[in-house]
C-alpha cells in the first residue's frame, strides 16, 4: 500500500510526458506512455487492494507533504485508502486501461494521437486524486481536473464549431454546481475550522443536530455540486451534448470517472445528509425524477450514442434514488455494475460507428448481427444488464437492490419504488429498440471494415465484467450474499430496514420481470409504429430544458451584457489599450529601414551618454 501514490501520480506523469514529447516518441511510444502508466496504476491498485484485503484495517492514510498553511489551517497533499476509495479506484483504473487500449485502434488514423492519451491520462489521473483524497480541498482539486479534462476531450474535433459549444456548455453548466460545492467548502471551513475529511464528519455530529439549518444548506450545495457533474435535474442538459467527443471519451465520461463524482461525493459525505433529511429527500426526489425524465428521453433518439446518453443519467438517477434512502452500498454496488455495461454499450457503439464509417443513426443502420457478430454478442450482453434482465445479468442485481430498499427503508417510500420499475419498462423498452434497429432487420449501410483484436479484447473482458459483476451482491430470494456491502460497512451505513418480507420481494422481482418482458415484446411489434411528432420532438430535444434556459437565463445575460458594454470600466481598460497603441506606433516608426536614421540614432545616443558622463564629472 505504501506505493499507493502512484496510482494518481502515473497517469498525470504519462500526460506531462506525452504533452512534452508528443512530436517524438511515435506512436508506439505513445501508446506505450498512455496505455502503459493506466496499466501500471491498475496493478498496483488491485495489489494495494489485495494488501487492504489482507490487512484487515479500517483504512490506510498516506501523508506525502504538506500543500498549504494559512494561520492554523494546514491541508497536506495526503491520500486516503479505504473500501469506498479502493472500490472507486479499481473501476476506474481497470476500465479506464480497457477504454485506452481500446482507443489505440479507434484513434489510430488521428493526426492528434498524442493530444487524445494525454488528455485521457490527465483525465484519468483528475478522477484518481479526486477519489483518493483524504481533504476535500484535495478533492476539489480532482473535481476541477475533471471538469477541465472533459472540456479538452468533449472539443477534442474544435475545428467543427458545435463540438466546441458543446465543449463550453458542458464546462459551464458544471460550473453552477461547482460554484455551489465551493460554497459548501466555505461553510465547512468556517464552522469546523478544516477540511480534513475525518476531521470534518467527526465535528459535524457534534456541532449539529438532525435538521438544523447549516448542515441542511451545506448538504443542499453539496447536491447542488453532485447534480452538476453527475448532470441530474436541473443541470442534466450538458451531458447529451458532450456525444460531440470520441466515443472512448464518452466511455470514459459515462462509465468510470466525470458522472460518477457527484455519487462518490455524496456517499462520501454521508454523515452530513444523514443529519440532513430535506437534503437527502432531494437526492431521493432528483433520482426518482431524473431516471423517469431521461429514460423517456433515450425512448426517441436517433443517435445512438445519446441513447446511451441520457441512458447514463437515467441510471445515475437509480444511483442517486440510492442514495436518497440510504442504500449507501447499493448505490455503489450500481456504479460498479453500471461502470462494466455502460462501458461495453459505449465501446460496442464505438465499433459500430467505426465499421460504418462514422454513421451514428440508428435508422442507417440494421442487419448488422450478421457482419458483426462479434459486436452483435458484446452489444447484447451490455444490452441485457442496461434492460436489467432478471437472473442473468449484473444489472438486474443492482438495479432490483435499489428498487427493493427505495420501498422498505426508513427513508424510502411506495412512490419511489414504483418510479424505480416504471424507470426500469422504459429501460427495457429503449435498450430494446435500440438493439433492433442496430442489429436486426435489412442492412442499411455496408460495413467498410471490422474492429480489429486491439479493440475487440477490451470489450470481451467486459463482456465478461458485466455478467460476473452482479454476484458481488445476491438478494434475500437468491440467498442474501453480501459481500460488497459487508467490504463498504466500515464506510457506509447499513440501510435501516423497517420491513423486509421476502414474500414481497418475491412479488416486485415477478413484477419487474413481467414488466421487462412486456416492453421487450410491445417494442419489438410497434417497432415501426409511428410516435406522435410533437411529442418526440419534445422528449428527444431533452423535455425542452434547453429552451426553457435560453429563454430565463442564457438571452437576459447576453441583452444585459449588450447594454452594459461601454461601461465606465470597460472605458478605463479601453484607454489603456489606445495608449498602448499610440506609445506602439510611436515606437514603431523608428524601425523605418533606412540606414542613415539608424547611424543618426546611435549617433545622437552616443552624444547624450557622453554628455551625462562628462556633466556628472564636473560635478
């Protein structure tokens, strides 16, 4: 464990290496660089991991120096590993090397190779020091990285002007949250006088008590913060947009490291939401709303990549849910699952899109279960867990936790049970019909040529991460193993049950069966039916968010920064410029390029050096 400090430090060495000498390693020596410091980072984390194991302490803390001191505040830039963080960090370090291996095929014809592992590895090394941090200072650091990173990779193509916009939404849209979460730290600083992680759950509990009005508006801009980077109501509209990067990119985003922040930063600041239950409803609230809200929205898509996107927010909203009725284990038993298929479905997405030439329609393409039934197998073993088929995918293990407790804690409620199945039908329904118009029917499109084995590989492991993954946990009906949630125990408070009747879980996993059945079939016969124009415009354009934000805050900014242009402080900065320029062009019309001028200068600034030398003299 002692070498855990290179699980952040590899990757960000990777990036300075391959922003240094991009133009002279090669592209061997590129992907040796960017594939080879993820690799690296991910053994070691599964042999820190395996020492944690073994241990058999709490956590392990690494001090490596100390970052700032202002008065008695002091923050160290020092590490934390503990099951919440080491659970974070195999994921994202794993699936991260399999998304950078998998990318050395899918951007090898790239003139900007080199640009794309090092913002990869730099994005990737964000996420790890987020994780990993032992202050939330540091943690917010990380948070920054990746809000960064994901503006280089969203306009990783700037040269097209809607791939920078949505690079810019994206960056901006996460700032609101960001902003709240800075405000958070703030308060914490002020009330408990640090922002050591420990330090601070501990004081916490002592200095306030259940409902009292600084730690809810604390917990209320700490998901204001979540809701940014997770993109959940109201700051969900960013996420679709971000498709406008490479598909690995978008892989990297959705399944293991920028929309997976705001669900590690609320499970790890679990104590403070647990004396916060209005601010804990809200995650609950945000959850059940948000899954319902984009899985309709996935339902119309054309592109297939947004399926997968607003798929992503949806099931953040199950994780959110989650979190709200304080199923801290089962929201990361999610994430886990969620981080393995999402990946797969991105990455299989990826294939198609590159077999195709860089076709993303849906409706151009079909048939394709037979040109490519190595993707055809993977897609549908992703496909499977995202639907969340009973019995024999891990998604369906994760998701049915989620929808059990959300209906049998104390913090739970019937309303949020019921949302979690109507989420899970429009699921089955959306992840359905995109496998249909892929996979099946007549061919729209001609393969020009298959993925090759370096892109391939990647996704039979997590084919195989995505089957295995839901065994982690087995619900009461299958013999209540429970393993991940005895690991996380010493981090993340056990849910408090108020009935637990196996009977009736037997019942809702029938039902949730039933209802996946049912939209499988409804969506395969009305596959073609028509859907009413307005609506679909409506529901694939996100429910109109984006309008909705133009009209109340984007155009009143730009009238009001119109009308403030020639202000009496733009005035000042202005003056400074055209005196700038004058003294400029003053300067300027002494390089006139005759010769004559320069020997009269040097002449005449002889004369004057001499003439001082001999006045001072003759004093």
């Amino acid at each position: 464990m002692e070498w855990m400090y290179l699980v952040p430090a590899l990757p960000f060495l990777g990036a300075l290496l391959l922003i240094l000498f991009s133009g002279k390693t090669g592209k061997a020596g590129v992907i040796a660089i960017g594939c080879g410091s993820i690799g690296i980072a991910a053994l070691i984390t599964i042999i820190a991991g395996w020492q944690f194991l073994q241990s058999g302490i709490p956590a392990y803390d690494q001090h490596l120096w100390e970052w700032l001191r202002v008065g008695d505040f002091s923050i160290g830039m020092n590490l934390r590993l503990d099951a919440l963080s080491l659970a974070f960090t195999f994921v994202i370090t794993f699936v991260g090397c399999l998304i950078h291996i998998y990318s050395t095929g899918y951007m090898a014809d790239d003139p900007d190779f080199a640009r794309f592992f090092a913002c990869m590895n730099l994005f990737v090394g964000s996420m790890l020091m987020l994780v990993l941090a032992d202050n939330l200072l540091l943690m917010y650091l990380g948070w920054e990285g990746v809000g960064l990173c994901s503006y280089l990779l969203i306009g990783f193509w700037y040269k097209d002007p809607e791939n920078g916009a949505a690079a810019r939404k994206a960056f901006i849209v996460t700032r609101v949250g960001d902003t709240a979460m800075a405000i958070a730290l703030f308060l914490l600083v002020q009330h408990t006088g640090t922002l050591q992680l420990s330090v601070v759950l501990e004081r916490v509990q002592t200095l306030w008590t259940s409902g009292d009005e600084t730690v809810v508006w604390i917990a209320f801009l700490l998901l204001g913060g979540a809701v940014g980077k997770s993109a959940q109501l109201p700051l969900q509209t960013w996420l679709p947009d971000a498709m406008a990067g490479p598909t690995p990119v978008s892989a990297l985003i959705h399944a293991a490291t920028m929309v997976t922040a705001g669900v590690y930063l609320i499970a790890r600041t679990n104590i403070i939401f647990n004396l916060a239950p209005a601010a804990q409803a809200a995650v609950a609230i945000t959850g059940a709303v948000t899954l319902l809200l984009a899985g309709c929205s996935a339902w119309v898509q054309t592109d297939i990549k947004r399926v997968l996107a607003y798929s992503t927010i949806s099931q953040i909203g199950y994780m959110f849910l989650a979190l709200g009725v304080g199923a801290w284990s089962a929201a990361v038993f999610h994430f886990i699952t969620h981080a393995f298929f999402k990946a797969l479905l991105f990455l299989g997405a990826g294939a198609v899109i590159h077999a195709l030439h860089h076709e993303q329609d849906m409706f151009r393409m079909g048939g394709l279960r037979k040109s490519l039934p190595g993707v055809f197998l993977v897609f549908l073993i992703g496909s499977l867990s995202l639907a969340a088929i009973p019995f024999i995918s891990s998604g369906w293990y994760s998701k049915d936790q989620i929808i059990w407790l959300a209906g049998v804690t104390e913090r739970g409620s019937s309303w949020y049970a019921w949302a979690a199945v109507l989420g899970a039908f429009i699921t089955a329904a959306y992840t359905t019909r995109m496998m249909v118009l892929v996979f099946f029917g007549r061919e729209q499109t001609h393969v020009h040529h298959k993925p090759g084995p370096e892109m391939m590989i990647p996704l039979y492991i997590l084919a195989i991460c995505s089957t295995l993954a839901g065994f982690l946990e087995l619900p009461h009906t299958l013999g209540h193993f429970t393993w991940l949630s005895d690991f996380l125990a010493p981090v993340l408070p056990a849910p408090a049950v108020l009935h637990a009747d196996v009977a009736a879980e037997w019942g809702l996993q029938a039902i949730t069966a039933g209802l996946a059945a049912l939209a499988i079939y409804l969506t395969w016969r009305l596959i073609n039916a028509p859907f009413p124009k307005k609506a679909g415009a409506f529901l694939r354009s996100g429910w109109g968010f984006d309008a909705a934000y133009d009209v109340l805050f984007v155009q009143p900014f730009v009238r009001v920064a119109r009308l403030n242009r020639k202000d009496i402080v733009d005035k000042i900065y202005t003056g400074l410029a055209a005196i700038t320029r004058t003294f400029h062009r003053m300067m300027s019309s002494t390089q006139s390029g005759i010769l004559r001028w320069y020997v009269l200068g040097v002449v005449m600034g002889a004369v004057l050096i001499l003439s001082v030398i001999i006045w001072r003299h003759s004093l």
